[in-house]
C-alpha cells in the first residue's frame, strides 16, 4: 500500500515526544489516549495547522509545510470544535469544502447564493441532514446538526486522507454510529477516540500517552491489560 | 489633606475660576433683542419662494457633496483597510511590514481634520464643490481605513485555519470567512459616517465651500434670522430623512450598497452638478512648492 503520510521522529515540546510512524493508502487507523496525551496535537501535526519543533512529516514524499494547494486538500480535517462558519448558511458552509478545488469566482458566488445545490443535498442525504435546513443559517442549528454539516464539507472536499479529531465525542449512541460509519466509508482515515470499545473496527490502533506514542498495534493484539495502561493516569 | 488620587488629573480645571470672573464680569445685555429676534425667527421661517429655492439649491450641493465624498471614502476605505490587516498580508505572504508601512503612512492623514483640509485644498484648487469632496475623502478614507484594518485583525474565526488546510486559496478563505465576520460593523460604520459626512459638508459650508452651509452663514451676517431658520429646519428635516433611511439600512445591512452605488452615480454625474474640478495649472507647481515649503 502507498504510504500517504510519514513523520519521522517528530516532535513539539512537552506536548509531543519524538514520534515516528507512518500512515498508508486504505487504512483506517485509531487514536486512542487519554485527555492531554496529545491525541489533538499529532493530528494538528498531521494536518500542517502546528508545525514540528524537529523532524519531518511528508505526505506522498513531499514536505508537508512546502505542498500546494491541490495536495493539501487531499488531507481532510474533521475538528473536534467543528471550525463552521457561523454567519453562512447550511449549503455556504457545505460547499466552503470544496474552496481548494475551485478559485476565487466561485468563492464569491458561493457567499452570493445558492451554488451546486443538487450536489450538496446528496451530502446532505448521506449524513442524514434534512434537505429543509440547506438554507438555514448554522447559528440556527443543534449541535448534532452542526457535526453533520461539519462532515457534509468533509466530504465535499473528497480528500484521500481524513483526519478526525474525537467526532463522536458530543454526539448520543445512534448518531455516534451513524458518523462513524460515514467515516469509515472514506478511503483512509485517522480518528482520535475516547471509546476503546470501537477499535475493532479500525485496521489499526496508535496509543498516545503523555505526548508519547506507547502503542502501535492491530485491534486483535490490544487487550484490556494494554488499555488500562493506556488510560493510567 | 491631601487630595484623593482620581481628583488630581482635574487640578488643571481650577485656572477656569478667575477665566470664569472675567468672563461673568463682562456680561452685559446689549445683544439681547438680536438674541431674541433669532429665536422669534425659528416660529416664522421666511416662505418666500426664492428663499425656498435657495434653500433647496443649497441642499442639493451640501447632499451631492456628502453623497459622493461617502461614496468615495467608502470605497477607497475598504481597499486601503484590507491593504493594511496584518492578518490579510499574513494570509497572503506571510508578512506583515506591509501592513504596517500602510499604517503609519496614513496615520498623519487622519489626525487633520477635514477643515483644515478644506482650507488647505482652497489654497490650491480655488472655491469649488470638489474642494469639500476631497476635504471629507481624506480622513473619512483613513479612519475607515483604520477601522476595517483593525475589525480584521481583532477577528479570529476558528474557521480560518480550517479552510486553509483544505487547499482553499488565500482570497477565498478571506472572502469566505473573513468578510462576513466583519460585514456587519463595518456596514454599521459606513452608514454611520454618511450620517457624519453630511454633518462635515454642512460644516465646510459655512467655511465658505459651497452649499447650505454657504447660505446660512451669509443670511445670519446679513442678519436674516427668518432665511436662517428656513435652512436650518429644511436641513432638519433632510437629517430626519436621512436617519430614517439609514436605520431601514441598520437592519437590513445587505441594502447598504444601494446609497453607494448611488453615491458613486452621484459621483460620475458630479462634474453636471456644478462640482467642476480645475486641476491646478501646471505653470503654478513652483508656487504652491515654494508656499508648501514655507
């Protein structure tokens, strides 16, 4: 398998301890560690938005910070804190995913009204949103709404690698499967959880602790021994 | 005792006691009937038709003039504010000298107030409409300027970051998420200095550039308290309307491009509304550099 993303001995102070570790095309790997072990960090780490204080991350072989516009949006990001744009509407905020692919004409008609409606209420459709709301404003919705439209622009940006920073962590027992199925429809994808019980669905499981990656692994080989000591505070 | 602490910045105030004496000593009531005429006046403002008309036409330039310096001002404000948000050139090169530069270049710009443009300007372009025009465009243009740079760079929307790490270009992630966190005060202000472009016009005016102003203060020299009071209740009334307007604007911000637009119409019609604007003649440069110089 093609590896997407390579970091090599990277790190960021307390927050980070040198990590090394590298992520492939078509798998789906967990994030597993309590709050404050850096789960958030490597991810931001991943997704350029921190820069390492030592070593290299690439992505396809190229030097993360250095990618261009088209490469970088092959790297999605889901954020714990949903990063929506509160003044826009509901298909605004949808179709502000695929900025990286379009230029600046079509960023003004996207403020200006509705753009590509049909494709965004397909979006919507898959994250189980109701077509009513595509001209509703953000500021309008319940947080569970929000996180869908926040994974409607995820996926409306079609990237190769998906990034998701604890998605399920506001979200009840059906919803929280609903997202993760979308999710886990995407060809490669990170998520940090704070659920252990669902890394049987992962290809693979990282664990982080106190900025220290401590575990890399396939879900059959982390037992309860291995969690616990992952969670120990 | 020693006075409180808050008291001592107004220690200063005490030399308005003996200014006071002086002043209250010199008071006398010989202006008093002319006082009372003025305001008997305001109850029976003069109707006659050519006063009206005169009123009207000098209504009409002290609007133009406010519509188009706004306009213009408005306009040139928002491209000099977003040439001078750090946040912007950041987003866009990754400095922020550029900002800066811009900043303190403008800087001595808005600390002279539009009178004293306008008097500066009549040294150079003689007595016309668009003396007022470029008067008020000067510090309306910096201070908006000012406040659009400053609106940008006080914004942190969680959004940025996001978008940036999905490819989107630097202008569309401004356009997308840096405009509307800012649309509306900045809109509020807009409309806010049409308010205060009319007031600086009416202002410059009585200076002797033109329009209601102009009028008022020849008929109160005259003492023609009646003409006066003519203008000032017209212009009242223009104010009223113009207040009106602007809060059907306040709640409807998407509807302010409707006034500039129009105030930039104004703008190109300008020169048809006895706002010609005679560029100085070339033979006088040594002149006026000469008379700069002084």
């Amino acid at each position: 398998m093609i590896a997407l993303l390579e970091l090599h001995q990277v790190s960021l102070g307390q927050r980070l301890r040198p990590v090394s570790l590298t992520i492939r095309a078509e798998e789906r790997v967990v994030l597993l560690g309590a709050s404050g072990a850096g789960k958030t960090t490597l991810l931001n780490l991943c997704n350029g938005s921190l820069r390492p204080e030592a070593g290299t991350i690439r992505w396809k072989g190229h030097p993360l910070q250095g990618l261009k516009r088209q490469q970088r949006r092959c790297i999605g990001t889901l954020w714990q804190d949903l990063r929506l744009i509160d003044e826009l509407s509901v298909i605004q905020n949808i179709n502000s995913g695929a900025l990286g692919r379009h230029g600046l004409l079509w960023a003004i008609r996207n403020l200006l009204g509705r753009l590509e409606p049909k494709v965004c209420l397909e979006l919507m459709k898959a994250v189980q949103l109701e077509p009513a709301l595509l001209m509703r404003n953000i500021q309008d919705l319940s947080g569970g709404q929000r996180q869908r439209v926040a994974l409607a622009r995820l996926l409306r940006q079609m990237p190769e690698l998906v990034l998701a920073d604890e998605p399920l962590s506001a979200l009840d027992p059906p919803l929280a499967k609903d997202v993760l199925d979308i999710l886990l429809t995407l060809p490669s994808c990170v998520i940090s959880l704070h659920r252990p019980e669902l890394m049987h669905r992962f290809d693979r499981v990282l664990g982080l602790r106190n900025g220290e990656l401590v575990l890399d692994a396939s879900p059959e080989m982390v037992n309860r021994q291995v969690l616990e000591e992952l969670f120990a505070r | 005792m020693r006075p409180a602490l808050p008291l001592i910045p107004l220690i200063p105030g005490l030399c308005l006691v003996p200014m006071g004496l002086i002043l209250f000593g010199d008071v006398h009531g010989g202006g008093l009937p002319l006082l009372c005429s003025f305001a008997a006046a305001a109850l029976h403002p003069s109707l006659e038709p050519s006063v009206l008309v005169g009123v009207a036409m000098g209504i009409r330039i002290t609007l133009v003039v406010t519509l188009v310096s706004w306009g213009i001002s408005s306009v040139l404000g928002c491209l000099l504010g977003v040439l001078g948000s750090k946040k912007i050139w950041r987003l866009w090169a990754g400095i922020t000298w550029p900002a800066l530069l811009l900043r303190k270049g403008l800087a001595p710009l808005r600390a002279v107030h539009e009178l004293i443009w306008g008097l500066l300007l009549l040294q150079i372009l003689g007595l016309n409409g668009w003396v007022a025009v470029i008067a008020i465009v000067i510090p309306y243009t910096v201070l908006l300027a000012r406040v659009i740079a400053d609106q940008i760079d006080c914004q942190e929307p969680p959004a940025l970051p996001a978008l940036q790490s999905s490819g989107a270009s630097a202008v569309s992630v401004l356009l997308t998420v840096v405009v509307p966190a800012v649309a509306h005060p900045v809109l509020d202000h807009i409309n806010h200095r049409l308010d205060c472009a009319l007031r600086s016009s009416l202002i410059l005016g009585v200076f002797g550039l033109g329009g209601l102003g102009t009028d008022l203060m020849l008929s109160l020299q005259s003492l023609r308290f009646q003409e006066v009071w003519t203008g000032l209740w017209l212009m009242a009334i223009t104010m009223v309307l113009m207040d009106r307007v602007l809060r059907l604007f306040r709640h409807r911000w998407w509807m302010t491009p409707i006034p500039l637009v129009l105030a930039l119409m104004t703008a190109g019609l300008g020169s048809s509304l006895t706002l010609e604007l005679p560029w100085p003649n070339p033979q006088l440069w040594p002149f006026y550099i000469i008379w700069f110089s002084k």
